[in-house]
C-alpha cells in the first residue's frame, strides 16, 4: 500500500479480504487477480477467462463456485451444468 501511494497507482493488486479492508479505510481502490483477467479480455489481451480460472483453481488458490459462475458470467462465458474447473 505505500508504494500504491508512492508511485500513485490507478489501482492496487490484492485479493486479501483483510487487506482489501485496510485499503478501504485508506481510500486506496483495488483490484483483484479475477478483476484484471477481466479487464484482459475486455481490452481484447485475452480471448477467454475460463482457461485461466481453470490454472487458478489447481493452485493453492480457492476460488467459492459462486465466484467463479460470477465471473464466467461477467466474461460473457457462460457456464454450463457440464462445466466443471
């Protein structure tokens, strides 16, 4: 958060629940890892999220369904009962 501060970022990288709280009370927008896959494949960087939520989920990394059907949703890739990360 202070290098956010230092080199005036448009936007601060964390999915840290806590952390996202912090910046909050700072007034420090954020943006998390799904957001910028996201913003990617608005900008045309990406053609498609749900390969990379896919790398995602066989991390370490949890992602709740919902989320995941959220932003397949968002991405425009909807998913199907079939569909399994």
């Amino acid at each position: 958060m202070v290098l956010y501060k230092q080199i005036s970022a448009d936007k601060l990288l964390i999915d840290d629940r806590r952390g996202r709280k912090v910046a909050k009370i700072n007034h420090i927008s954020t943006i998390g890892s799904l957001g910028v896959l996201l913003a990617a494949k608005k900008k045309g960087l990406i053609t498609a999220v749900y390969p990379l939520l896919q790398q995602v989920e066989n991390s370490d990394i949890y992602l709740s369904p919902q989320l995941i059907t959220s932003v397949l949703e968002v991405a425009g890739e909807f998913p199907t009962p079939s569909t399994e990360l």
